[in-house]
C-alpha cells in the first residue's frame, strides 16, 4: 500500500485508521497484516467474530468481537471505533456445514438462501449503515467490501450457486446506492466493492480442482493486490465492482 491511500493525496501523507471487518478469515488476516506494515498505517483495528490474537502486542493493532448477524455488536463496534479513513468489509459465506452452493433450482432452500444473504449482503449493509458515518467528511477515504465476480448479472453465464451469486449481486447493490449517498456528504471518499479472485482459503478450497495453480493467489498476495487496486482508485470510481487486477467488472 502506498501513500495515495492518504486521506490527503495532494499534501504530505497523513496517518490513515484502518478497520478490516471479517480479520479471522483468511483474506481479512492478510489484510490485516499488510496494513499494520505499512507506514502511512497509524492504527488497525482488526473486529471478527472471534477477535485474532496474533500479533497480541503489535503497537498498531487493536482487536474486538463483531458478529455479521447481530446489529447491536456492529453498532457497539462502531461506537468505539472512532474516526476511520479506511474501512474494509472482508468477510463471505459460499458453504459451511448447512450451506452448499446449488446446482440447480431444485436444491434452492430457504434456510440456506437467508445465512448466505445475512453474511454476503446483510451484515455488510448494517456494517455501512454504521461505518460511513465515521470516514472524515473531507479528505480522501475508503469503504471497501469484498465481493465476487460470479456476483456479476451480465457475467453469468454457466448459472449454478444461485445464493452465493444473488447474495454478492445484492452486496453489489448496496455498495453502488451507499455511494451515491456517501458522495453528497464526503465527496472525495470511495465505496467500491472487491474482486479478489481465486484466493487459497476456505472458502474456496472445495472448488479450485478445474483451477490452474498459477491462477490461485495465496491470501496474503491476494491482500496485496486490493490494496494496490484501492490506492490507485480515484472519487470518480466510486460504486463500481473492481477486481483485484484492477479492471472494473460489470455489475
């Protein structure tokens, strides 16, 4: 990450406060530590569901419970984060043990479809509807949330993971209408979403068999990747899908 991360791109680099929401996955651990490396970096605040421990006594680091699915600790997190200049919403949900990503029409459940969009759209709805309100109102900052290419309406062309692939479209929603609303107020901060590409963790192990292996990215070159793609975005990107090469996708 580099300085054009400043909330003041045309003076001197200023400290930038950083909060990654989902920092136990394994993208969000990789941000988190590629933020807490970077100098212009003041403070990173790491919240997950089960707040990580490592590094316990970096200078830089604060940590603290946020759960997806529970407004009032979004709230809470919120309230004690204070002034953030760059917020990053790494979290995502494809399968667990209820949760398997549909085939067809025919395997669509409802209780299934309701956690997918809790975690993929929800959850980082709520995070917005607190988080935005604490990036400086002038100066450059970002809201970032990692989403999908398969989130793509006009890239959907094989069909299949009918949760997973609403959910992210809906996620896509979200951050397109919060930036409209956030340029009235911050005109010069961002609210983009992510494309980290196939990525070496969980949530993707099961499906990387038809994966070349020099197309999976290890999390932490994943990590470096958005945050190259985020310090190169300007106010007028604000809203669009972006992939971790920097190419704007369709929505």
């Amino acid at each position: 990450m580099n300085d054009a991360m400043s909330p003041s791109p045309a003076g001197p680099a200023a400290p930038i406060r950083a909060v990654v929401i989902g920092a136990g996955g394994g993208i969000g651990a990789a941000l988190v530590r590629r933020l807490l490396d970077a100098p212009a970096v003041a403070e990173v605040l790491a919240l997950a569901r089960r707040p990580p421990v490592s590094p316990p006594d970096h200078p830089k680091l604060r940590v603290g419970p946020l759960e997806l699915g529970d407004e009032a600790t979004i709230a809470a997190a919120a309230a004690t984060a204070g002034p953030r200049e760059l917020v990053i919403v790494a979290t995502g949900l494809l399968h667990d043990e209820q949760v398997k990503p549909e085939k067809s029409w025919r395997d669509l459940d409802p209780a299934a479809l309701a956690r997918v969009f809790q975690v993929n759209a929800i959850g980082p709805a709520l995070v917005a509807k607190h988080f935005l309100a604490l990036l400086p109102r002038r100066g450059r900052a970002v809201f970032a949330a990692i989403s999908a290419r398969v989130g793509s309406i006009q890239d959907n062309r094989i069909g299949g993971w009918y949760g997973y692939r609403a959910s992210k479209a809906a996620l896509n929603q979200v951050i397109r209408t919060a930036a409209i609303e956030l340029a009235r107020s911050r005109p010069e901060a961002l609210c983009v979403a992510l494309h980290p590409g196939t990525v070496d963790t969980a949530l993707s192990r099961p499906f990387q068999a038809g994966v070349p292996k020099g197309v999976r990215q290890t999390p932490d070159t994943a990590a470096a990747h958005l945050l190259d793609v985020l310090a190169r975005l300007t106010p007028a990107d604000t809203g669009g899908l972006y992939a971790w090469d920097g190419r704007r996708l369709p929505f």
